[in-house]
C-alpha cells in the first residue's frame, strides 16, 4: 500500500475542504461584489472565511486578503512592503534558508541590496546575527516560521522584537507552520498557503498589520482592498478556511501523534542505514518534518526506488532538481546533500506505515549503493602525510555522488597524514566533500581553482 | 421564481465542470512538479488539460499557460509584451472600451503612453481608426474580440492584419468570447478567464504565440514555463478544460438560442417601455447579451427592484459604481448611462424567463419614475430662443438622474429656440444630458465651466 510522506509539498485536501467546497460550488459561485442575491451570498461566504481565517492567523479581517498562492502572497508582500518604505531604503534582510519564493522575491527588486543572514548546522537562525544586519535604510525583513526542507522552527518572536526596536518591518512566511498554530506576535506581514493544511490549491493569504507602511504595486484593481487583483477564487477560499479551521481543532493531538512518529525516523534510521546524516533541529522543529542525507546514495535513485516501494517522499539533492544544483537550505545549513530525503506526515499518517519504511529504506540504500560502487570500510595503511597531494583522483563530468564515492574508495589508499585531492565540477561537491570529512572525521583542508572545476583537498586522519 | 441574467460577470457552474472537479478533487491535489505517482498523475491531468484548452484557443499547449485569472492573465501578458519590446517603445493602442483591466494595466506601465481608440455609437471600434493609431514606437496593441458591457463584436481579424503588417503585437482579451468560439486568428497574446464559460473561479488563460517577444517580469519561478507563478489551481483547471470543452460542443445551438432571446428583449423593451434607448451593435454581437438604458431612473433602484422581483442584473450606470462615475464604455460610446441595464442570458436560461423579465420591467421602470418624480410629456409653449439661457436649473449636488429629469420636466416651459441651462456637478450628466437631446431631439449646445460643475446648455427644437 502506498503511503503519502510529502505534506510539506501539498496536503492531501481534508475531507471538511472537500465538504466546503461542494456546499460552495452552489453558493458562492457569483460574483462578491454584485448587488443581486447571488452576489450578496457569495460576499457573505467570502466574508464569514475571511473571518475564520482572521481569528487562526491571530489579525482583524480587514487586515487580511485571500490570493491565489502562498508564493504569490509573498511576491506580492514583499513588493508592498518596500514600495512603503521607499523612502527608507531599498536593503533586506532575509535568513539564508528562506522559501525560494522569498529569495526570488528580494532578488528580483532592483537595486535591493540583500543580506542573507546564515544559520547552524540544525537550519536554525540567530536572532542576535539577524538583529545585527539590520541597518537604518533597512526596509524589510523576512524570516520564515519554520523551515520548509528541514523543520527547524526559526526564532521569530526574538527577530519580531529586534526588528520592531530597529523600525523594521518583518514579513514572516508562515507557510509550513500554519495549520499547527498562530505564528508568534511580532510580525507585521504574515504569507501562507492553504494546500499546505489540507486547504485546496488557488489560495494563499496575506495579512498586513494595520500601521505597516505598505503600497500597492501594478495595476489597479477593486478586488481584496486592492492587494490581489482578479475574481476571488471563492470555493477554495471557503473551503480553505473550513480546512484551516479543523486541522486546527486536531492540532495539538495530531502533532503530538506525528512527533513520536518523527521522532522514531530521526532515531532509527541511523541505527538501520549506515553513513547516514538526520539533518535539521532535533528539538526546535515542527512535528511532521524530518531530512535525513545518505552518503553514497545519489537522491533521484533514492527517490525513484522509495516510489516503486510506495513511498512518496521529495529530495533537496542536486541530482533531484532541475538547475542540479543541491538546495540552498542544505547549503546554507553545510550538511551533506547526497542522498537527501525529506519525509513530510500528512495528518492522520499511521504508525505501520511509518515502521514500513523503516522497514524498506536499509535494502534500498544498500542496493543504491552497490549499484554505484560505493566503498566498503577498509584497513589504514600507515605512513607519512605531506603538503602536496599524495594522490589526484579525476571526478570530472561525475555527479553527485560519485565524486564522494571516488574519494572514499582511495583515501584508504594514502598514509595518514596524507592529502587526496579531487578533482569535480559537480556543484554538490563542493557541499558535500566537507561533510564526508565531517563525518569521516577526516580533514578538510581547502578548495583550489582548477582548469575545470575545483580541486577538493582531503587530509586522512584515521 | 429567480432568474440569473449576469453571465457575462460570472456564469454558473457548468454540470460538466463540477464532476471534473470532484474527480480532480482525489487524482489532481498533488504537486505536478513532483515525480512520484501522485506528482506523476497531477501532471498528466494537467498536462490534458493544457491540451484540451489549447485545442479550443488555436494554439499549441507550449503557447498556453494557466493563470488565477483573467485579470491577472492581462496584467501578466500586458507587463510581458511591453518588457519584451523595451526596445522598440513603450507607446501602446487600446480600445476605450477594453475591460478595466486592460485600461488598469496600460495606465499601470510608468512612463508608457496610451492612445485609446474611440468607439461608434454602437460600440465598435473602427478598424481603420486603430491601424492609424499605431505608430514605429508601437510596443503592444490591446483589442477586446467582443465587448462585456454592450455585447458588441470587435473587428479583431482586421485590426490583427494591421497590427501585423505594423509589426505590432496584438493582445486579444478573448474574456466574453472564448465560450462561444475562438477568436480570429492573428492574435500574438490572448487572455480568457473559466468562471465566465461555467469553469470554477481561480483560472485564467494567457496564450503567447511562439515567436512573440515576451519577458517575465517579477520574481523567478518555474511553475508554468515561469509565465505564472505559483503552485498551480490544479483540480480547477481540470474542470476549467471539462466546462470549455462542453460549452463549445453546446455552443453552436445553444448560441442561436440565445440569440432569439437576446432579439426579443432588444425588439421588445422599446415597445414596453418608454424612453429607453438599447445600445451596442444589433447584429455584429455576442449571442448572449443585450444593454439599454431608461432615461429618468437611476440604475440601483432599477437594479434593487428586479433583484426583488427575481432577476439578477449588472448595470453601467454611475449610481451602481464605487466611483459613482458611469461605466467608461457607455462614456466612449455616448450613449445614455442613466438607468442601465446588462442582459446577460447563462446557457440554459428559458424563454419562459426572459418572457416574465419583459412582464414585470415596465411596472418597475414606471413605479421608480414616479418616485423620482420624472416628468410626462407637456405641449410646447411658443417663442423665440436667443444666445443666453432663457432658464436656468439648479441641479447641484444632485446625482444621476435627477439633473436630466429637471431639464425634462422645464424644458416645455421656455420657447422653441431657447437655452436651458442646467447647473449640475455630476459626473453623470455630462453623458447624459447630451444623450437625452438626441433621444429627445434637442439641440446639446454646450459645456460651459461653472464655480461648481458645469452648466450644460441645451437648446429646445420642438
């Protein structure tokens, strides 16, 4: 039987979506800004969800507005935002591991300076480093409530304080959090989207606290206080908010069910699966995310096998997305990205299915691996290091992971002490060559311009 | 027993895309982007969708992209085209009487400059008038293939050879028409929207014909060839393919029917009603609805009685808008904007409907004249008229149709060949007052500036 571990991408909609949605079709098909009876049906419809999802996001109606995406609300947030502010500056400040949404979204203003602000090992901002990149022609922030690849959950309330000290205004993407709770006071424009809580696609909200300086952009247009321009999307938007409303009243059981079942993967699957990475915070994290990186495995195989055994599941490996180069999260994070695999529990995921997993990935990890030749511990050879490579192992054209697989096969070839240098113009290497080191307990002494790509200098320690 | 007669705002939800939607509902919530088997299945029903759309515009699926609506497909294809003709200009050509989104866009584009092409009485645009509005910094021209308030079919192929022999593009806002047929070839971007052929709300389409310059603009996104971002309304556009694909194979007969209906109510509220005047080409128009206007009422009671009485309407008329100005198309037009009435039959209506619509509209239409006190016809005083009013009337701060019935009701009080001057500070009565000479077959002598509004001279002939 197949199982369904992707929530973080989409929700399977809840069957109280797909109640109101029908009851919707019906009523709320006419147009909410006509006079006749079909008309004042669907603005009632449209205003009794507006309120519902006021009430879960914790602001008054009119500060909200429905559109037609979680990424859309955030375009179109953070290009209100700083319209507003264009007489302070046009600097952002955005965590290094922000939705790409976000990221397309700062980028994409002209002449916007951006500063990324990094994270440790666990994705996990700090509130004081974010604090400190603000400056006085800073005119957004945006922080996520909690990380879409790995879970962390983001320091939000700490940022809100520093940036509301510093008159900054902070755009919170609430996207994966949402249905779990209310993000943290503080925020002065918050985005979201309903098929991540169950909601159907075609509608993303967008609240704006009253106060927050914020300019419409692009043409005028009489619908949603003219924040999203275009004939709501009336259905879904009821339906959305009928979702919002009962995944909330499941949330603390369904989350507290779903974290023991988390926290069974993040504990086991290094005990059954060898060479393996749980990335993302342990503690801090939201109760239905975990990502673990295989060593050796490339994700697409990874990915394409846990399929055929049933299993739904998406990958931040570079191998798994269209520009092949690993994702920024697990980037910015400097954890290992082959072989990554996020499992994201949609509400009401079993236990049985969750032990069947466990129960399947060790076979398959293993048969990747063997397909791909992939080393097997062997005895050190003793003997002198030195400051020049002892041995040039040539990866160029490979992909990710066989750079990885390379190195390991021959640095047990070299004296301790000595240095393997690789030579790569895979992008993912230059990720995922320290975090073999890091998990080898191998040095990683530096990266140098080659005439094709890099060479990556390995030190053997052991 | 209710009548729905506002198609052309948003037409009911078609049977045929209800069950699409259901069934989408359960295949089509995943995420198309993804490569297991529920990504995997919501690509291919997106994947058919495309292509059943693109089958019923004329172009290749590649040419087609989903929108959240039809508003937003025309802020999208207008910001595209001019972006991928920076070069060129930034000068466009659109008709006065496009749908406010159009207007919204092209005025929305800083620093580009508009040449609207005025309109007959009928409402068309002449084709000829257009080709000599373009000009070599031409950068994108706009015509509607039928307009949403009048019915009125544009002159699309003739304007698109001009544009073409111009090397102009031409964006065709297809949005009342797409249901009925394909617009004209020679279109280079084409907007639609599903809600008004009985598709779900939440779906637009934009084509842009391979070989058209075109440019994002906005933040990056992959979701469809990064023309629209966002995740994509899937289940809905499944249905928005489902309804296109019925309402075409209905729409020949279904056409002819409506058009019987619409004939019958054009023939017959003149003969039912006194001083009315039905505007938009009699022949060259869409098969579905029908305009006029009943001097001496003001469009929101005439609306909020035959809401009362059962039939759902929209109206041009200022008293009916947030701006309190008449619609623009009744402007370009000159026609008579007071007590305006939109016809637009769904597929189905029954001619039983449209029969009981034409009972109770004359007793509506005499009930609100009377309580606004609209004047009967008087017999002509004699005497000569001179250069300077002979009366002047004082309708200062009164709105539409309270200036144009004062004129009515003291007219026969000066000689033939008189001036009455009306004092009026609405915006309604400069449309007005002119349109009621020519219903009435008084000379409109003049606008003058007055220290508040204008006074509108109107010389008595008879």
């Amino acid at each position: 039987m197949a199982a369904y571990f992707d929530a973080a991408s989409a929700a399977p909609l809840h069957p109280v979506a797909r109640q109101a949605l029908l009851a919707a079709l019906d009523e709320g098909w006419a147009d909410p800004a006509r006079l006749y009876r079909e008309g004042r049906r669907a603005r009632l419809l449209l205003d009794a969800a507006r309120e519902t999802v006021a009430e879960m996001v914790g602001c008054r109606a009119d500060e909200l507005v429905f559109t037609p995406s979680g990424t859309r609300s955030v375009h179109e947030g953070v290009a209100g935002a700083l319209a507003g502010r264009r007489r302070v500056g046009r600097h952002m400040v955005v965590s290094a591991v922000e939705h790409s949404s976000v990221l397309h979204a700062t980028t994409a203003e002209n002449g916007g300076e951006v500063t990324e602000v990094g994270t440790d090992r666990a994705g996990r901002v700090g509130a004081e480093e974010f604090g400190a990149a603000l400056r006085a022609d800073t005119a957004l922030a945006c922080l996520q409530s909690a990380n879409h690849e790995v879970g962390t959950v983001q320091p939000v309330a700490e940022v809100a304080e520093l940036c509301r000290a510093a008159g900054v205004p902070l755009l919170v993407d609430a996207a994966q959090s949402l249905g779990w709770g209310p993000a943290p006071d503080g925020w002065s424009l918050l985005a979201a989207s309903a098929h991540k809580w169950g909601g159907p696609a075609g509608v993303g909200l967008l609240a704006v606290r009253k106060g927050t300086r914020y300019s419409v952009r692009g043409p005028a247009d009489e619908r949603e206080s003219g924040r999203a321009p275009g004939f709501e999307n009336l259905p879904a938007i009821v339906a959305a908010a009928a979702s919002l409303r009962a995944v909330r009243a499941e949330a603390a059981a369904e989350g507290a069910r779903l974290s023991v079942l988390v926290e069974r993967i993040r504990r086991r699957v290094p005990e059954l699966v060898p060479d393996v990475e749980v990335v993302g915070d342990a503690v801090r994290r939201l109760p239905h995310i975990v990502t673990f990186s295989c060593l050796y495995v490339d994700g697409e195989s990874l990915l394409h096998e846990l399929d055929r055994a049933g299993f739904s599941v998406s990958s931040g490996s570079s191998c798994t997305s269209s520009t092949l180069t690993p994702s920024h999260v697990l980037k910015a994070m400097g954890v290992l990205s082959e072989g990554n695999v996020r499992v994201s529990l949609p509400p009401g995921t079993e236990a049985a299915d969750v032990d069947r997993f466990l129960d399947v990935l060790p076979g398959i990890v293993r048969s990747v691996r063997e397909r791909l030749g992939a080393p097997t511990p062997a005895s050190a050879p003793t003997g002198n290091g030195g400051d020049e490579p002892a041995l040039v192992v040539d990866s160029l054209g490979k992909r990710c992971p066989i750079p990885v697989i390379e190195l390991a096969k021959v640095i047990g070839d070299v004296p301790v002490g000595a240095i393997v240098s690789v030579l790569s113009d895979d992008e993912a290497a230059r990720l995922d060559i320290p975090a073999w080191c890091a998990m080898r307990e191998q040095e990683y002494v530096a990266e140098h311009p080659a005439p094709r790509g890099s060479a990556y200098w390995v030190r053997r320690l052991g």
